[in-house]
C-alpha cells in the first residue's frame, strides 16, 4: 500500500519533462537502496541530508563489497530525492 501511494503520489505532481528523468532515479532508488533495510522516505531529509546519507551508503556499499553508485547513478537519485525532499 505504501509502495503504491509513493510510485503513484509524485506522478501527478511533476511537471511533464521531468517526470522520465525522476521515474529513471525512482527506480535506482529502488533497486540500489532497499536492500540493506527498508527505502527511507524521501521526505525525511532535506536536499542537503540526502548527499551526505548518499555519501555514508556508498561507503555502506563498499564495506560489503557491494558495487558502488557510479557518478550517474547517484546523481539520479539524488535527482530524485530532491524532488521528494523536505524543504529547509
Ligand atoms: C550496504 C547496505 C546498505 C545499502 C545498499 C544502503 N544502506 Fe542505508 N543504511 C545502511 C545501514 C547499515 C544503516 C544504519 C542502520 C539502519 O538504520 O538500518 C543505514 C541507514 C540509512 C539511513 C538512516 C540514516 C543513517 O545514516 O543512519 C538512511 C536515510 C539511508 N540508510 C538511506 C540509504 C539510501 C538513500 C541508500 C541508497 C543510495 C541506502 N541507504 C543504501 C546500509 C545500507
């Protein structure tokens, strides 16, 4: 139920052109950040937070070996996060 109100809320609040753009980061966030524990709410941090949580997982990442983000990858949901992102 709370998968379906995240995947579905944001769609109708973006602005058209960069709705591809956010749902490619959407899906990273997904696959890249839900394995270790459950997906954060993007809400809960602001724009600033998510970089340096983003920074700490991708040491997380390496500390089992795990592939990091590549430059894009984080870069995208970072993208993505800023849209969800609790304003200052
Ligand atoms: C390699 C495993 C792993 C991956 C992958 C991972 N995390 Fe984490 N994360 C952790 C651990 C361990 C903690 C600390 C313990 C906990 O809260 O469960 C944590 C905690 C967090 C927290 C709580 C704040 C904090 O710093 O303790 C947030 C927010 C978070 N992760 C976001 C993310 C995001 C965003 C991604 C994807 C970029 C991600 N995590 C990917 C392991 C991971």
């Amino acid at each position: 139920m709370k998968y379906l109100l995240l995947a579905t809320l944001p769609l109708l609040m973006q602005p058209l052109q960069a709705e591809e753009q956010i749902d490619a980061g959407e899906n990273l966030y997904k696959s890249r950040c839900g394995m270790c524990h459950q997906l954060p709410e993007p809400g809960m941090l602001t724009a600033g937070q998510w970089r340096i949580v983003l920074e700490t997982m991708q040491k997380r990442m390496g500390h089992i070996e795990m592939p990091p983000l590549s430059r894009e990858e984080r870069e995208r949901i970072l993208g993505y996060l800023e849209q969800r992102a609790k304003g200052l």
